[in-house]
C-alpha cells in the first residue's frame, strides 16, 4: 500500500485540504483511505458531511492520533486499500515521526 503524509509546521497551509482532495480524486481508481491524524478534526468533519450527502462516500475516512498510525494503516492493507493519505497535524508533537516514516 502507497502512503502519502501531508505534512508542513505551519496551520493554516491547507493540509486538509489537500490530503481530502488527493483522496477524493485517487478513489476514483483505487481503494483509498484518508487518516486524520490532525487534532483539529478537520477531514474526519468532511467525512461524516460526505456521508450524510453521498451514500457511495470514498474515500473511507478514519480518525487516529498519531502514535497508533502503524495500527491503522496495518488494518487497512489488510482489508485492501492500496493507498492511504494522511493529514497531519501543524506541528511537531509526540508521534509526528511515526506518521512521517510511515509515508
């Protein structure tokens, strides 16, 4: 599985934004998961308004903090995704490593 980390210090630099519409448009093709690994939320609040609009929502999105990244992303190659993108958080905090390695 491919995974791509969208990652600056800055907030505010359109990560989200970003990450969302990677996910979105490589859905078309390929089984895609959008981890957000921000505290601000901002994907998983996409996601669930998706879902409410849109009954075939892709990308699958999930919620993780930073430091279980390796659990997630092992759970979603196991159930098949191909390609994983995740939305980190504006700075450095504990587990930023773990989600930039993972990528």
């Amino acid at each position: 599985m491919k995974t791509l980390a969208i990652y600056s210090r800055k907030g505010g630099s359109g990560k989200s934004t970003v990450s969302i519409h990677l996910a979105v448009v490589a859905s078309a093709v390929q089984r895609v998961i959008l981890v957000g690994a921000d505290p601000q939320a901002s994907t998983s609040a996409w996601g669930i308004e998706r879902a409410g609009h849109n009954s075939s929502a892709a990308p699958l999105v999930a919620r993780c903090d930073p430091g279980s990244i390796a659990e997630v992303l092992d759970s979603a190659r196991a159930a098949g995704f191909e390609l994983a993108v995740i939305d980190c958080p504006p700075h450095a905090t504990a587990g930023t490593m773990d989600l930039l390695k993972a990528a």
